[in-house]
C-alpha cells in the first residue's frame, strides 16, 4: 500500500504504525527545513503569473478577469486545451481548468484555479517547454489605462503601422492554425510556396473563426474627431468586440506573424467605407508600392488570384453565424467586383519602406 505523506507517495506496505509514524514525521521534518521541492520552487518563481494581484485570495475562478486570466488561457493553449484568447473567468475557460484537472487526476475537478492546480500547471509547463516558456506571458500588476491608437480615414499610408504582429495573444491562434495543417508554416510553404500560400492563409482564418468569440461593432465614439481608435489584435482578442477595420487588421497581424503577405483593402459602399482583409499569392506584393488606390488595378489583382481578398467580418457571429474560409473568400471577390475599391494596403511594402509594427 502507498500514503501520501507531506505531499510524497511512500511504500509503506509491510511497516507497523509506528515505523510509518517516524518516517511521517522525519519527512515533514525534513521538507519543513530544507529546501522545498522542486514543483513548490517553481511555484514560488512562476505563481506569480497565474494570480491576480488585487484579489484577497490567491485562486483564479468564474467571474474575475485581468492578466493573471488570460496567461492562464495562454498557458492552457500552450499545452494544447482548446481554449480562446481573452481576459476573463468565464464558462469557457472553467471547462477548460476542470478538463486539465481531470487529465491529470487531481483530487478537485472544480475549474478553479487553486494553488494546488497551479503548482501542477506550471510543472507541465516547465516539463514540456521548460522555464523560458513564461517569457512568453505577461506579469500580473495594477490595471494599466490602454490608449488605443487613432487612424484617421483616408490616411491609408498609415494602415501597415497598425498590424501588430508582435501580439502573444496570437500565439494560441496560430499554434491552432499548425496542428490544423500537420506541420509550421516554412515547412508548408516550403514544400509547395504556389499552394502553400492559400493552405497557410485558410488556416489562419478558421483558427481565427474557431478559437475567437468576437462580435462585431462599430468603432469606438470619438465626438466631433475627424479619426476612429482603433483595436489592435490583442485588444480586440481580449476585449471579444471588433469593427471590420480591427478584424482585418488582426488577420493581417497573423498572417504576418506567418511569414505571409498580408493586404488590408478599403471598400466604397453605400453606407461607407468598409475594410476587409486578404493577402498576396506568390510574392505579388514585391512589385507593387504600399499603397494602390487604382480601382481598375486591385480588381485585376483578385481576378487574376494574386490577391487573396477575404471578408474578415466573417469571423464574428453577424447574422447568427461565423463564415467559413471559402464562405469569406467568396464574399469578399463579390464585394470587390461589385463595388469601388479605394485603396490596398500592402503591409510588407510598407515593412520594406520602413513602417514598423507597434511597440
């Protein structure tokens, strides 16, 4: 038979009570005055990253939200749960904290994030990636006011600088986006770049579709501005609500971040402008300048498929449901060859003429 004594599994099959008293106690004795064992150093070290600074209490649970919140979902997504980016406690990420506690055996499976699951967490972190794995998440502190940045329209020049595609919350995205495909990016475009290209590109969209809550809406209010603040990917993966000018400028940071050729187009439609996303298919965008405003131009780009439009409002629930790759890819060619395109935005041109993503 096997006790656990002072958090070890001992043998003690074959021992009388007393001899199962002292080695009891010289354990405890023991653990008490030496070092602790390696899984509590860790703790001590990394717990940080899974607590919420201002709470009274050490455990994460339903209804809290902030960073400690969402290094929690990154660190599930890390170890392959299917979780979505963002900053809340809520059912989703619960199930999630009581599947990790079901997996491996812990004696609560409540989905809440008490310091015995955080201890087992950040072991299975450190086992499979090792310690550099929390450079990748952020350090809990006071809420920190977001300023987010302003685009004024027509200034499409402007648009590459908004695509941040040094985001981490995109990371759970796109490790989503490789288990779909089987293997990285460079080793897909590498093996067939004319393909790959729209492989990669589809892939990024449904990890996008199928990770993400994100509900449309319109830009943030700025009263009597000529401008619109604008939801940079993580804002927007964190916050869950995004204008079609934020959800193409995430797919643009994705693809980005994918060693892909990202394009944001600005449509005239009736009501306004509108922004979709897309990207370009092999190496079109090395000959074109960073911004395109010829109509006539950008239509003969996705006719003749060196330019990938893609309706990336479809990755919000408008209507009732999310659209799939094809589903956003269709809508998009209609939208392009049915009303005037103002301008394309090529990212990597502007990369090339010195526009940095944001710090």
């Amino acid at each position: 038979m096997r006790l656990r004594i002072a958090g070890a599994e001992v043998e003690v099959s074959g021992h009388s009570a007393e001899e199962v008293r002292s080695v009891a106690e010289s354990m405890t004795e023991t653990l008490m005055k030496g070092s602790p064992p390696a899984g509590s150093r860790a703790n001590l070290k990394f717990g940080r990253f899974f607590q919420d600074p201002g709470a009274t209490h050490s455990c994460l649970k339903n209804g809290m939200s902030g960073v400690a919140c969402r290094n929690l979902r990154s660190a599930l997504g890390y170890l392959e749960y299917d979780i979505s980016p963002g900053e809340q406690y809520d059912d989703e990420l619960r199930a999630a904290v009581r599947k990790f506690q079901r997996d491996n055996s812990h004696r609560h499976v409540d989905g809440v994030l008490g310091p015995a699951t955080r201890q087992l967490l950040i072991d299975r972190l450190i086992h499979r990636y090792g310690e550099s794995i929390f450079d990748r998440l952020d350090e809990p502190g006071p809420p920190v006011a977001r300023t987010r940045p302003k685009w004024r329209p027509g200034d499409f020049h402007s648009l590459a600088a908004l695509v941040d595609r040094n985001s981490r919350e995109l990371d759970p995205i796109l490790q989503n986006a490789i288990r779909a495909l089987g293997s990285g990016f460079g080793e897909v475009l590498a093996l067939c770049h004319a393909t790959g290209v729209r492989e990669v590109g589809a892939a990024i969209y449904e990890a996008l579709r199928y990770t993400t809550r994100l509900q449309y809406d319109l830009e943030p209010a700025t009263p009597g501005e000529s401008h619109q603040e604008v939801r940079l990917a993580g804002d927007v993966l964190n916050s869950g609500t995004a204008t079609c000018l934020d959800m193409a400028l995430l797919y643009a940071a994705a693809l980005e971040r994918a060693h892909l050729a990202p394009a944001l187009l600005i449509l005239e439609l009736k009501q306004g402008w509108h922004a979709i996303g897309g990207f370009f298919d092999n190496e079109s965008d090395s000959a074109l300048p960073s911004v395109l405003a010829d109509a006539a131009v950008i239509r003969d780009l996705v006719m003749t498929g060196r330019l990938i439009p893609v309706e990336t409002t479809g990755l919000s629930a408008t209507q009732g449901r999310k659209k799939s790759y094809i589903d956003a890819y269709e809508a998009a060619q209609s939208l392009v060859s049915t009303t005037r395109p103002l301008a394309l935005a090529n990212v990597l041109a502007a990369r090339r003429n010195g526009v940095r993503p944001p710090e």
